[in-house]
C-alpha cells in the first residue's frame, strides 16, 4: 500500500530521514506552487474557505476516478491542506498513475485556486516582524537558537542544519523543521 499527500508525495514522518530528502520535497513543493501560478491570481483574493474547498473538489475529483482517498485535513505548516491517496502496489506504474490522476484533477480543481490563495498570505512589515519573531520562539523551543529576525529563509535553513549537526541545545530536528514549515509561506512566500 502506497499513500501520498494532497500533491502526490509519499506521506511519511519526518523522524528517520534526512535534510536532504526534506528539502526535495520543500523544494518540490515550492517549485510546484510557482509553476502553477496563473496570470492574473495574484490580484485575487482566495478565502481559506475557497481554498479548502478546491482542496476537496480535487479529492472529489480523485475518488470519481477511482483512487481511495482520504479525509481532506489541514498539513502540519497549519496553512496548507491536503489527503491522502491509498495505492496498491509501490512501482512505478502505480506511482505513474496516481501522480497523472492528481495532475489533471489539481488542473481542473485546485492550482490556481491554490497559487492565489499562498500568494495572499506573505506578510510584510510589521506584521512580518512580529511572525519571525513568533518563528524564532518555536525554533528556540526545538533548541535552534541562533536564527534572528531578518535571516533569510537560506540562512534559516543553515542555522536549523547546524544545530542539529552540533547536538546544541538538545535539538529536536522534527520541531524544528515543523516550525520552519509553519512559518515558510507567510514569511517567506510561496
């Protein structure tokens, strides 16, 4: 049995992998939500209530194709949401399938409801400044306490690797990637 999130990536824990493999899939989903904005959607403003919904229209979408889907839930980053696809089998024609079967459902469905909806979320000034800091008190509560405000999201990502390379503080590295992707799109844009 396979499962994947809402995008077609394996739903897995972050205990037990590298950075490495988390970044990919960050990465993917950051070049993922660039490569479906739509002309135009930034001047949109997408409710979370809209958004939600196109979420669940595409898992209407999947289970009409005939893929078990799961209960549309909010995802850790506590902006994003997301379901999980059951597959049997985990080859690559399994693999193939199910990712062609979301592509053309997020098409039809969720990607520029999607990119709109992220899009509106990216803080500015003050209101910024106050949600890093907000961001700096979990990374300092996963033992993470060198990043300070106005450090990139490159610089973030650093300072969690150090950290967790040095053992300082007794870091516990899923917190502190769980804060990095709570605080991501609203910091650092999408």
């Amino acid at each position: 049995m396979r499962q994947s999130d809402s995008r077609g990536h394996l739903q897995q824990g972050l205990q037990g992998h590298t950075r490495s493999q988390l970044c990919a899939v960050l990465f993917g989903a950051i070049f993922f939500l660039t490569a479906c904005s739509a002309p135009g959607a930034e001047n949109d403003q997408v409710t979370e209530a809209e958004y939600r919904a196109a979420v669940q229209a595409t898992a209407d979408c999947m289970n009409e194709g005939g893929w078990e889907v799961g209960e549309v839930t909010e995802n850790p980053d506590g902006v994003t949401y997301g379901f999980v696809i059951t597959t049997e089998g985990d080859d690559a024609a399994a693999s193939a399938a199910v990712d062609g079967a979301f592509s053309s459902c997020a098409a039809s469905h969720l990607n520029e409801v999607e990119s709109a909806y992220l899009s509106g979320l990216q803080l500015s000034g003050a209101e910024r400044d106050a949600v890093y800091e907000q961001m700096i008190t979990c990374l300092e509560a996963a033992g993470v306490t060198t990043v300070v405000l106005g450090d990139d999201e490159s610089a973030v990502t650093s300072k969690i690797d150090a950290a967790i390379a040095t053992g300082e503080n007794a870091v516990s590295a899923d917190d502190a990637w769980r804060c990095q992707q709570r605080y991501l799109l609203p910091l650092f844009g999408g």
